[in-house]
C-alpha cells in the first residue's frame, strides 16, 4: 500500500465507539462540555502571558504588541474552527495525527505525530522549566533559598541574592513537577480534570485582578509611539516586530488544541469538542489582549525584557497606588501573580502531557509505534505505561534544557500542525461530502486556507536557527517511520 494511504473514517468512527486500548478496556468517557473548556483554560494560560508578553513587547513590538496578541489569537481561532470540525466528525483520541490519517495519508499522519511531540511534550518541558523559576521566586519571598546549583539547566549562571555567581547543573523542581503531574495523569483523568478545574478558577481571579486593579493606573504616555520605528533589522519593531512578536508569543495561544485529544473520553463530544475548543480560545484571547494592554500601559516596554516583566508592572502599579483604596490589594499583588504563574503553569502541564499521551496512544493503536503505548490501567483507564515513558522523558528534557531553546521549538512545531489540519479539514470536504458533520467550519475554502497561510506567516518570523532545529527533527521522524512504523503498520497489513 502507498505510505499515503488514509484510513477510513467509519473506522475511526468505530474505534471511537470501542474505545481502542488492549484488553477490550477503553478510556472512560467522564468530561463534559465545562470540563473541556476549563481543560482549554488550562492549556492556554501559562507561561506566555506570565513570561512571553513582556519580553516579546520589549524585544520586538513596543506597545503594538496588543496587536501581536490579536494577530496571533485570529491565527488560532482559524485553525481552531477546523480543529472543531474535525475534533466533531472523527472524536478520537490523537488529535492532528488522527485528523491527518483521515484525509492526507498515513505518512502525513506519522509527520504530524512526531510533530505533536514538539507541541505537547517539550511544550511540558517548557512550562515546567517556568513553573521552576516562580517557584524559587516564591520560596525567597518567605526566606526559604532553594539551591541555586539545582534550580536552572547545565551551564546557566544563576545570579545569587547577594549579587554572586553560580552555575547550575540541573532543574530539580522543574523534574519533580513533572513526576507529579504524570502521576496524577495516571491516576485518572477525571480527577485530573478537577484538579485543573480548581487551578484555573485561581490564575483566571489573578489575571482579572491584574487588568482591574492596573487598568485605574495606566500612564497612556507609554503607549507612544504605539508601533516603535524599526531599527532596520527584521523583526526590531515597526510592522516586522508585531509580526516577529506574534510567532514569538503564539506559544501563549498552545493549548486549545490539546483540547481535542480528550474526544475520546468525552460524554458528547460531537457536541461538547467545538465548545472546549472555540469556547476556551474566546476566553483566553480577550483576556491575553487585555493584559498585554495594561502591562504596556503601567511601565515603558523598554523595562519588560526581564525574566518575570508581569511583576515589573505590578511594582510600577504598587508605587502609583500608594495613599489610594487600591493600596492593599497592590501590597499583596506580587504574591498573588507568583501564586497565579505556579498554578497556571501547573495546569498547562497537565493539560499537554495529557495530550502527549493520547496522541501515542492513537499512533500505537495503528501499530506505528510499539503496542505497550496503548495498554490500558484496568482500574484507572489510562494509558498510564505511555504517561510514564512520557513523564520521563519530559522530566530529563525540563531539567537539562533552557527554556528559550524549547518554546521556540514548540511554537513552530505547533504552527505546522495548524497548517496540516488546515490543508485537511479542505481534503475531508472533497472527499466524503456526505459525511456527518456536527460542527462546520464556516466558509471553509476559505478560512481554511487562510488559517494556512496565516500559520506559515508566523512560521516565517521565527528566526532561522528554529528552522534548522524543526528540519533535523522532521528528518529523524522519517528515518523512524521508515525503520518502525512502516513495517508495523496495521493499516497496512490488512489492507484497511
């Protein structure tokens, strides 16, 4: 058979029904409609409107940087109406790779597999090498000195409080993080779904807290001149630095995505997957535009290219507030934005290792990766063998990699997964017109392909050496295709 052969969507959509896994135990379908949403929440709101806003104002767009937040959540709510068409009409587990199989082949599906990993698994990594930096912030503020050599990765020079110098050797806390986070992925979805339900309510009272309170002390003087002159060099504001700073901070949009590897453990999900994913995308982006714009409006850009730039306008706000009713509420703010950056960065961790997991899961069950990835827990229905392989292998990538290097990785990987799904949802109409469609992308000719496009010109702004980077792990992803999953592949050995 050709490696661009497509499995059947009635198959699918009985392996949806079966519930796949070994031993005839399938995942145990427990999360509705609010759940998926809270699960979107939970993915989206982390690291980059904590980290990633501030820094990318500072380095690319100034204060059009509200502008690079608007253009990089349109490019998701493209890609997220096909998401929701496709996450609707094939609810499986596995997202984009599944999607991909459907409609462009087995080849194109096992591309965008091994893409997914750069999204979900070193999307983990990501988040819990941040989830490590607020958590040393926070133990300092109540005295507690967490060990500088253990708190960064290898070769990383690690200011000290009295203005000395040490060089790490690994991440401690951004490991145990993930062994805890895996375990109680393992334990079971629903409980993990309630865990994140209870995290996001906290970072959403935060975030609402910091545009409330910071909207009463914005100096409008600092949102001019709105779009910086370029400096001449791509990507150093003017037009070029929004589009640079929108693929820099797409990464803050990750997330709803991982919404749809939940379909098979969804009461309803024709229903429910279009509400998890465009629901929890709506959300996220008024209140992502909204931050950027006080952020940008409490202290000038220049100051935001520091590790923590949230907290940068927070103490510009504290000193402003002073002698005013909102005096208190800014005393206790650093803590609280600290406390909000631990929980969501929690959060989004669960959510990406669970979309990690199933997506293994999915290409295990069509034989292109080894069987042990799709067993089942018999008491908790979880691919708990795969949570723990993935558990690892996130914790050695979070203890020993820097985070810059890992989120562009994610951002781009991602964007290529957009563009895949994009390019299919257009392939799928073609083919079974006749098909079921519960949710319909709207003017799909062309909200499709300009989804595409939009993720290819975000793409294009992401700087070259994680270009390189994606190309060499695209061509270790063929040379295993054709080494494992082409030879394993069930598809192809029954001819179905």
């Amino acid at each position: 058979m050709s490696i661009f052969a497509t499995k059947s969507i009635d198959q699918i959509q009985m392996e949806a029904v079966g519930g796949g896994g070994d031993a005839g135990h399938g995942l145990k379908r427990v999360l509705g409609p609010v759940d998926l949403v809270t699960l979107g929440i939970g993915a989206i709101i982390g690291t980059g409107i904590f980290v990633l806003t501030g820094q990318a104002a500072a380095a690319h767009a100034g204060p059009a940087i509200v502008l690079s937040m608007i253009l990089a959540g349109f490019a998701s709510a493209l890609a997220g109406l096909c998401y929701a068409e496709f996450a609707s009409t094939v609810p499986i587990a596995g997202s984009a790779y599944t999607y991909g199989y459907a409609t462009l082949g087995e080849f194109v599906a096992w591309i965008i597999g091994w893409d997914l990993i750069l999204e979900y698994a070193l999307g983990a990594a990501t988040v819990a090498v941040g989830w490590s930096g607020y958590l040393v912030s926070i133990l300092h503020d109540f005295g507690i000195q967490f060990p500088a050599h253990l708190s960064a990765a290898p070769g990383t020079i690690v200011t000290l409080a009295d203005g000395g110098t040490v060089t790490a050797i690994f991440n401690l806390p951004a490991v145990i993080i993930t062994v805890l986070v895996a375990t109680l992925l393992v334990i079971g979805i629903q409980e993990s779904a309630r865990v994140n339900a209870v995290i996001v309510i906290v970072k959403v009272a935060v975030v609402l807290m910091v545009i409330v309170g910071g909207l009463m002390f914005i100096n409008t003087a600092n949102w001019h001149p709105f779009i910086p002159p370029n400096t001449g060099e791509f990507g150093k504001f003017g037009y070029s630095g929004i589009l640079r700073a929108s693929g820099v901070i797409f990464f803050a949009y990750i997330g709803f995505d991982a919404v749809s590897t939940a379909a098979q453990e969804a009461k309803n999900p024709q229903k429910d997957m279009p509400i998890g994913i465009l629901g929890s995308l709506v959300v996220c982006t008024i209140l992502y535009v909204l931050v950027s714009m006080v952020i940008v409006g409490l202290v000038p850009y220049t100051s935001l290219g520091v590790p923590a730039p949230m907290a940068v306008a927070i103490d510009a706000a504290k000193v402003q507030s002073a002698g005013t009713a909102w005096a208190g509420l800014f005393g206790i703010m650093p803590f609280l934005v600290k406390l909000g950056a631990i929980a969501g960065l929690s959060s989004v961790m669960v959510v990406m290792l669970l979309g990690q997991t199933r997506v293994f899961f999915s290409m295990a069950n069509d034989g292109l990766l080894p069987g042990w990835a799709n067993r089942v827990h018999p008491k908790f229905r979880t691919p708990h063998i795969t949570t723990i392989m993935t558990g690892i292998v996130v914790s050695i990538a979070a203890g020993f990699t820097p985070i810059n290097i890992l989120g562009e990785l994610v951002s781009i990987g991602t964007l290529l997964a957009f563009v895949i799904v994009s390019l299919g949802v257009m392939v799928l109409r073609v083919k079974r017109p006749d098909l079921k469609r519960p949710f319909k992308t709207p003017a799909v000719f062309v909200v499709a392909p300009l989804a595409a496009l939009v993720s290819l010109g975000l793409m294009a702004g992401l700087p070259a050496d994680t270009w390189l980077r994606l190309i060499i792990w695209m061509v270790l992803g063929i040379i295993v295709y054709f080494l494992y999953g082409y030879n394993h592949s069930k598809l192809r050995a029954t001819g179905r």
